[in-house]
C-alpha cells in the first residue's frame, strides 16, 4: 500500500468561500477557493479554525466532498444543532468571507482510481461526503473500476447530492447506486427499507471471493454493524477502511 | 490568531481551561478505528514485550489480572479534536511489565491485534504515565473502545493509546507506527498542539 505521507508542514490557510449549495434542510456544500492548495486525494479532509473577536479560537474537520480541482475544495458540513463551530459554517458563513483551514488530512481513508477496486463504498447519513469525493472522481474520467455505492438515510428529504445519485447512469458511468430508507420511504418504493445488515451486504457488496476495496463512513452504530458484517461475510479486515462521521461535538 | 471569524462567538470560555489549544469538550466517548473492530477471545489474549535483542516476555489474561492493578482518572485529548475529562480507568501500569525486562533501548512501537502501530519513546511509557487498561468506568472494556485491553498514555493524543493492544517492541531506532506513517506527528503532545508532521 502507498504512503503518501504528508512530509510537508500543514499550514493554516485563509480561503474564501465562493458559493454554498443547500443540500438538504440541515446539510450545504460550501464552495471554497484556496489559493496555495497543495492537492488532495478522495477521502482526505480539513481542519477548519473559527477566531472569535477575543481571540478564542475551535476547530473541527471536515471531509472534502470533490476529487482535486485546483484551488477549488467543497466541504459538506451537516449542522448539528447544539454544535459550536458548524451552524456557524451552515447559518453564517456568505459567499465572500474568509475561513482559515489547513490540509489535507488523513493518508489512510482515500481512495484514487488507480488503486483499483472493485470498491464497494458505504454511506450512513452524511458518511457520505468523502466516499462522494471518490464516486465523483471515478465518474470523472477516472478509469473504469466498477463502483457500488449503499447509502442508508433516515428518509429521502436528509439525502445529501440525491440529485447527483439519481443522474448516475449504472450501465454508462459502471457506478451502481443502491439505497436504503429506514423511517420514511419515497412513494411507491419498492427497494430496501431497513438498517445496513449482513444480508443487505450479502446482496449489495461485490462478494469476498472479488477482493474488493470497501470503504465504510457514517456514524459509530452503522460503521460497526457495517464492518463487522463484512468481516463475516469473509471479507479481508485489511480491506476494509473505515471511518467515523458523527455528530460528535459538530 | 488567525484571522477573526465575523459573526462567530464560540462557546462560554471557563471549561475551555483545562483545555489543549484547540480541543472541545465532549460528554460522550466516540469510536475513531481504521478498520473493524477486531473481537479477541480473553482466553487467547497475550501481552507481548520484545527486546532489542530478541528476547520475548508474554503475560496470558489470567497473568494481567493477577498483576497490581490501578485505577487512574485522566483526561483524553484526541487528534480529531475532542477531548473527555476526569476519565476512570483500570490497568496494570507498563513499569511492572518491565520491571524483569532487560533492555537498554531508547523507544518502543506498539503493536496491536489487527495491525496497528504506534511509536513512543520508552520513557513515555515508564514512570508510571501508561498502562495496559482492560476497564473502563468500572467496567470491562468493550471492543470498540479497544477489549479486551488497550494502551492508556494518556499525556499524549489519544492515538498514542492503542487499541487491541497485543505488544511493545523495544528498539534503539525510533520508527513511525501506522498515524505516524501518514503525516501525524511522531510525539503527538496535545499541549503544544502537535497533530501534524511539521507542527
């Protein structure tokens, strides 16, 4: 496995935010340009630092929702409610202000079209913003590893990029969809209506005896449930990646 | 300072105190692995420490328990930027694993059941600053916060403490462990905020 280690001093960076995208009620894509960014790859994240005007200073990371593009880095930031840093990012933060970051972070969650695949990729919730980083750089011209993708969501108004998963033609781009609902359900839906379990997996994953590459992001609950049914289902631990999504602390 | 956040207040200040710079409080105690959590049987559980020159010291389950145990309450400060205060653990502190360990080695990588890795230099480990830990709050620990026993080096990011923890290798050359490989810091002080290689 490469490591592409991050030799190099990791220093704070103001970026300007140039456009927002509300992605569900609670959820928005900020657009952000950076003028000395170094490059990412799909899975990595940043580390974001509000300074009151006393001084007090939080930082929290996010993940990097869009493969490298220049200076361009969209991060997805759900708001949680009783959070510090991301109402402030989600309600506040307008087109034209700065925000201080620094990155990327992370060497070990990432996944680029030539390490090959095939890739099975699983979502809880806003688990999905670094796994979209690699669907989007595979759909983009990046080689034709074939792509399945699980996302379990609450209910189909807290999907995040919906507009996106729906566009993507399975038979064209080889990137399959596949979703589960499990409170509330589109009208007249027919596919899966319960929480990720192993025999979900069973029919979902491409089979252990594939070698696939799965990722798996989302909240505490879902990664365990996840990784441990992959692991029955005789997949390598050491192919399964995961991380952890949460609310924790927003 | 960086530049001033317009319109951002951040939270009531006093807790921050006791703080690392750029930690937040957390009540609960979240999960961060690479990978599945690995379910090791007690039974077949052991305790490995090797020597620079090879030589293998091994403890089974039943050796840790029957070990003097203590009960330190420390506070955890993870890379991810959380932090959990006033902690209750249960462990047996490394110094009597290497109190009949004859070495003369500077550092240490620790190794876990499933992979993991991690680096310190061995006098982080010595002094009574780390422990094998196998409860938490009173309980057994459970395999996700790394059962049955993790690492507990609490003056360092949380990720210095490893889970699943299966062994210590003594070596004269310091080596980067698995966060250490992909741009972490190699001591990871959190009271000088050293998450990053170059920080």
């Amino acid at each position: 496995m490469a490591r592409a280690a991050l030799r190099g001093r990791l220093t704070w960076q103001v970026a300007d935010l140039v456009d927002r995208i509300d992605e569900t009620a609670q959820v928005r894509s900020l657009v952000l340009d950076v003028p000395d960014w170094p490059g990412h790859r799909p899975g990595q994240h940043v580390d974001v630092r509000l300074t009151a005007d006393d001084g007090y200073q939080a930082e929290r990371s996010y993940s990097i929702a869009t493969p490298a593009d220049g200076t361009r880095v969209t991060i997805t930031v759900e708001r949680i409610d009783d959070g510090e840093v991301s109402p402030y990012l989600v309600d506040e933060l307008g087109v034209g202000d700065k925000l201080e970051l620094r990155g990327p972070i992370g060497g070990y969650f990432v996944w680029q079209p030539s390490d090959g695949g095939p890739l099975f990729l699983a979502a809880g919730g806003s688990g999905l913003v670094p796994l979209m980083a690699m669907v989007r750089a595979r759909i983009g011209g990046g080689g034709h590893v074939p792509v399945r993708l699980l996302v379990s969501s609450r209910s189909p108004d807290e999907v995040i990029y919906g507009g996106e998963l729906g566009m993507i033609d399975t038979d064209q781009a080889g990137v399959e969809v596949i979703q589960t609902f499990t409170r509330a359900q589109p009208l007249g839906w027919s596919g899966y209506r319960r929480r990720v379990d192993r025999e979900m997996l069973d029919d979902v994953a491409w089979p252990a005896s594939d070698n696939p590459r799965c990722y798996v992001c989302g909240p505490t609950g879902f990664v365990e449930a996840v990784a441990t049914a992959l692991v029955e289902l005789g997949h390598e631990p050491g192919n399964i990646r995961t991380e952890r999504f949460g609310p924790t602390g927003g | 300072m960086g530049i001033v956040s317009r319109g951002f207040h951040g939270r009531a200040r006093p807790a921050q105190e006791k703080l690392p710079p750029g930690q937040y409080l957390t009540e609960d105690f979240p999960v961060l692995s690479a990978g599945p959590t690995p379910r090791i049987v007690r039974d077949n559980w052991t305790f490995t420490i090797t020597t620079e020159t090879g030589t293998a010291h091994r403890w089974t389950w039943q050796e840790l328990l029957a070990m003097p145990a203590e009960q330190p309450t420390v506070d955890l400060h993870c890379v991810t930027k959380w932090s959990k205060l006033h902690t209750g653990w249960t462990g047996v502190p490394l110094d009597a694993f290497l109190a009949d360990v004859e070495t003369a080695a500077d550092y240490v990588m620790v190794d876990s059941h499933g992979g993991y890795t991690t680096n310190l230099p061995l006098e982080d480990v010595t002094g009574g600053k780390a422990w094998v830990a196998y409860a938490f709050g009173g309980e057994p620990l459970e395999p996700e916060h790394g059962g049955p026993a993790r690492l507990l080096v609490p003056h360092l990011y949380f990720w210095k403490s490893a889970k699943w923890v299966s062994g210590l290798e003594l070596r004269d050359e310091d080596e980067p462990g698995f966060w250490e490989g992909y741009g972490y810091k190699n001591y990871g002080d959190p009271w000088r905020e050293q998450r990053y290689a170059g920080d």
